[in-house]
C-alpha cells in the first residue's frame, strides 16, 4: 500500500490542499504584478500605436485575475462557472483586438 503524499491530512485539510492554495496564492500575486506593470506601460504608451495594443491586454490580465479570485470565494458551482466564463470571454476577446492591433502595426496600418 502506497503513502500518497496528497492523502495525508493534518488537522483535516491534506498536503495537496496546502500546495494547491500556495499556487494560487503565487498565481494571484504574480498576475496582479503583471496587471500594474501592463497598465503603468499601456498609460505610458497611451498616444502611441504601441497603446492601442498594450491596452487590450492589460483588460485579458484583468480577466485572468478575476477569474483566480473568483475561484476562492464561497460561490455555488453554477455561480462560479457563469462568472469565470464571463472573464475568460472578456479575456479571450481582448487577446483578439490585441492580436489584430499588433498584425495591423507590423503590417504598417494605422490602428
């Protein structure tokens, strides 16, 4: 009989509870880095055809995020799928625009 590493439990809460809560934690706090970062460069791009492009992402950043979070707040099943389809749409929808914007620059179109 094997000693799996997640099935220990400590006060009732297993090894893997632990590992996976830490990775989200990290997950949060590096995409909150990313979230400032990306709105500090898009604002300092924001005249620029370079904005137009950094903008739409730094909206997908934010998705992402909220999706993270949303994972850990005490919704029902049903709640939680309709919010984080709801941030991964508007994730998905603004790596689009950034992906055209980006392909119209290199192409030499005006945004």
């Amino acid at each position: 009989m094997s000693d799996d590493a997640g099935s220990r439990r400590v006060g009732g809460v297993t090894v893997l509870d632990v590992v996976l809560d830490a990775l989200v934690v990290v997950q949060s706090t590096l995409l909150t880095v990313a979230l400032v970062v990306m709105g500090i460069a898009a604002r300092g791009y924001a005249e620029t055809t370079w904005g137009g492009v950094l903008r739409p992402i730094t909206v997908a950043i934010a998705g992402f995020l909220g999706t993270t979070m949303a994972a850990q707040l005490p919704l029902p099943t049903a709640w939680y799928l309709t919010l984080s389809s709801a941030f991964w749409t508007v994730s998905v929808a603004a790596v689009a625009v950034a992906t055209v914007r980006l392909n119209r620059m290199t192409w030499g179109v005006a945004s």
